[in-house]
C-alpha cells in the first residue's frame, strides 16, 4: 500500500491511526500519506474563540499537521497536508473519493450509545461511504 489518507484531528486515536499509516509505508520507497483535516463551522468557531483570530487558530492547525507530517517524513516518508472546511465526515468522504487511495485510515473516539444512534460518528461514515478501504484504529 502507497498512497494513503490520514484523517487527522490532534486527537489521540489519529496519533495511532498515523502511527499505524507510517508503518504500513515505512517499506515502500514511494510511499505517501495525506494528512487531511476537516474542520466544521463550530470547530472553527471554537478554536478563533480559543485563540483569539483567525489567523492565528490557523497557525495553530498548520503547526499540528506539520508536528505530525514530520514522523512520517522522518521515516522517509513523502507526505502533503491538507487543511479543509466543512461537515468532517461529508468533506473526508467527498475529499478520499476524488482521489484513489489504498487505504484510509481513521481513529475512532467513543460516543455514547445515544449520541451514536442519533448521530452517527464520523469514522462509521468514511467507512460506509468511502470507495477504498477503511482502517479505523483505537
């Protein structure tokens, strides 16, 4: 497997989920891994709120990709970084669907059983309605 998605959020479960991408790459000399993270109306809200402007929650976001795009490239790695807006489950499917992935990967966070039944979670979503394969890490 080549050419890989990332979805990635700062969380924890993508921290593992990009653990596991590089060392399904680490063998390939030309290998590649997408980080992609999508980011809603509220997130952004939230996070210019947090921050104080948008320029700055920018930085902020660029900053953590980068942190991350750096283990893989450490690992000889070639990785892109893509910033996107929008609902994070349509925009990831919509994103991994224009392209041909061997495989995208996700971390799966908790919900609880009633947040699950009304909501549905974003990484149940990319793998109902990604065309590659799906890997959702704990």
């Amino acid at each position: 497997m080549r050419k890989l998605m990332v979805a990635i959020d700062g969380s924890e479960h993508a921290e593992r989920a990009l653990e596991k991408a590089i060392s399904i790459s680490a063998s390939h000399d030309d290998a590649y891994i997408d980080l992609v993270y999508a980011v809603d109306g509220d997130q952004s809200k939230s996070d210019i709120l947090h921050y104080g402007d948008s320029d700055t929650a920018r930085y902020k976001r660029e900053k953590m990709l980068e942190k991350n795009a750096e283990k893989a490239r450490q690992e000889g790695i070639h990785v892109s970084i893509e910033i996107l807006h929008g609902s994070p489950a349509e925009t990831l499917i919509s994103f991994a669907n224009s392209r041909e992935y061997d495989l995208v990967l996700v971390g799966s966070r908790g919900r609880n059983k009633l947040q699950t039944m009304l909501l549905g979670s974003v990484s149940h979503k990319l793998v109902k309605y990604i065309d590659a394969p799906v890997m959702v890490i704990k």
